[in-house]
C-alpha cells in the first residue's frame, strides 16, 4: 500500500521515462467524468459510477503507468486513496486554484476532467496548486471537528431562538447570558407567558439533545487527542489553544513540515493580512479571505478569547497597545503571527510555547 505523501516525490523525469498517459477525473455526485490522453494525443473517454463497483470498474480500466489527476471534494479523497492503493499515481488539485476551468466559457464536466488531465500533462507536479492526501486518522479528526463546528452551530441557533421569544414576550431584561446553562434557561423560561411557553419548552427539549451530542463528541476528541499527547501538549502550550483548537490544528497542518517556512503556514491559514504594492507604496490591509476554513475558524476564537479572558498574558497587552493604533479587526491575524509562527511551526522540534 503506497502512502498518500508519496506522490510528491514523483519527477516528470520518471514520468516521461515511463511513456505516462494522463488521466482527469471529474467527480460528480453518482458519476465520474473520466478522459485519458494517450501517449499520441488520442483522447479516451469513460464514465463510472460512484459507488464501490463503479470505483472497482475504473481501477480495472486504469493502469500502471497512468498518471491520475482529479479535484479535491467531499469524495475526491476516497478515490484517490483506491487509486493509490493499485500502485498508480494520483495528483488531487486545490479547486481554488484552477483558473483555467472556472475562468473556461466552456463549463461541462466533460469538459473539466479534460482541463485537469492537460494540466496535469503540461506542468510538474511542483508548480501545480497539490492539495495532500490525508491518512485515514487525519479524515476521522477532521470529520469530529466538522460535526463539532455543526452542532455548535445549532446550539447558537437555538439560544437565539429561545431568546428572541424573550423579547417578543417584552422580558427584555433576559440576556443570552441568562441562557447559557441548562438550569438557568429552564428558570427564565417560567417567565414567560403560556403563549411563547410551550414554544420555548420545546426548544429546550432540541437545546437538551444538542449538549448531549457535543459532550459526546468532546469525548471522542479527548479520545483523538491522547493518540499524540506529545504533539497536542506543545500545541496547547500556547495562550488561548484548547483542545478544539489543537485537533484542527493537528488534523488539517500536521506537523507543520510540509511547509518550507513559517511564513507558508500562515499562508495556509489564512491569518496573513493582504497586501496591495504599487510603485513604491506598500499597504497591509485585513487578513485575506482564503484559508483553511476549519484552522481559521478556531484560531480567531481563540484569539478573542485570550483578550476577553482576566489573565491574557503577553498576549493580551500586545492586542492592547495594538487596538489603540489599529482596531481590533487588526489583531487576528497579529496574534497568528506572534503565536504560530514562534511555536507551531516549531512543533516538530518539540518545544514548547
């Protein structure tokens, strides 16, 4: 069984050496768009289904010396781990990136897998935008930090419904503060009038189940957490990371030594502010919009958390003398560079914050 890194240390070299025919995948919900260009240029189409004899019939029609191109999506990464699993080759590209599909006036998925297999047979696999294969352990943190976030989500929802039924009623005195326990929104919720009382009853009964599902995802990532108790204790050494935060952290970076420099893990974050250069004048704006969603998404929690908190440390009297000249909208991406960039691409070595 190859492992999934092993791809990035495939040359075009080798590539050339081995008369590679290149293949591109577009993947669908219930079929894959599949075009391989043979070694004369001769386009041979396919199309296979997504489910596991489809996945079987295309590895069957797939052979050693191909070279598998295909986008990252909610099942790219199981493709192209029974791809690798067969020997062959397989590139999984940043969607993102690819501007010459999305830029296309021509846009079918026929299309698309033809686009993805000519970029994969024009350029190396260095200047292509490779998104890594995650192990199977990596999926399963990111799937609990999705459904954390998920659940979260509707725990905010819900409150927000609860209390909006406050203000409807004229309790304006009631705060989400008065909401956030389970005892303290059932002593609220007998204020209310009969009318919005059955209503707000039921919420509780959808808030009750939504607690109950998040402590039982807590647990199994204090569970996920204790398979690398090393790596998570360097983690949290920094202010403001907690164990949500470090299973992000750990799912979707590693340990960091994919990226070249400090720098390049913060480009993969997000948490870099942007940056417009004309002539001699250089402006930094707000941080960027792209970036690992899931990383980000924590780390500006913990952010905010770290200033509101009583003892914030360093950390926190920096975000001070920096909200005076800059705002707050300027500190996210201060307290990535001040953290992250000192410790956690320093993981690798071990040493803590």
């Amino acid at each position: 069984m190859l492992r999934p890194s092993a791809l990035c240390h495939f040359r075009r070299k080798e590539m050339e050496s081995q008369d590679g025919k290149y293949v591109g995948i577009d993947c669908g919900k219930k079929t894959l768009e599949v075009v391989r260009i043979n070694s004369e240029n001769s386009l041979e189409r396919r199309q296979f289904s997504t489910t596991e004899s489809g996945i079987n019939n295309l590895l069957k029609w797939l052979t050693l010396n191909d070279i598998v191109g295909l986008e990252a999506g909610s099942q790219s990464f199981r493709i192209a781990k029974s791809i690798l699993n067969k020997g062959i080759q397989v590139i999984v590209l940043n969607p993102g990136d690819l501007a010459t599909i999305y830029q296309s006036l021509k846009k079918t998925d026929k299309e698309d897998s033809l686009k993805i297999a000519r970029l994969i047979q024009r350029f190396p696999i260095e200047e292509l935008p490779v998104v890594p294969i995650p192990t199977d352990e990596e999926e399963d943190n990111r799937r609990l930090c999705t459904e954390h976030e998920n659940w979260t989500r509707q725990l905010t929802q819900g409150k927000n419904r609860l209390h909006s039924l406050f203000t409807q009623a004229g309790l304006t005195e009631i705060t989400k503060k008065h909401l956030r326990t389970k005892a303290s929104r059932e002593a609220s919720v007998t204020l209310l009038p009969d009318r919005y009382k059955r209503e707000a009853e039921r919420i509780l009964k959808v808030l009750d189940l939504v607690e109950l599902n998040l402590k039982l995802i807590e647990e199994e990532i204090k569970e996920a957490l204790k398979k690398n108790q090393s790596y998570v204790q360097t983690i949290m050494s920094m202010p403001g990371i907690g164990m949500i935060t470090s299973l992000a952290i750990m799912s979707y970076m590693g340990d960091c030594k994919r990226f070249p420099s400090a720098k390049q893990a913060a480009y993969y974050v997000g948490l870099v502010p942007s940056v417009d250069i004309s002539g001699d004048t250089v402006r930094y704006g707000r941080i960027v919009s792209r970036g690992c969603h899931a990383i980000r998404r924590v780390i500006v929690q913990a952010a905010w958390s770290l200033v509101r908190c009583q003892h914030g440390g360093k950390i926190k009297e920096f975000y001070q003398r920096l909200y005076v000249k800059k705002g707050a909208k300027k500190y996210d991406h201060r307290y990535f560079t001040q953290n992250d960039r000192s410790s956690l691409f320093n993981d690798s070595n071990g040493r803590s914050f």
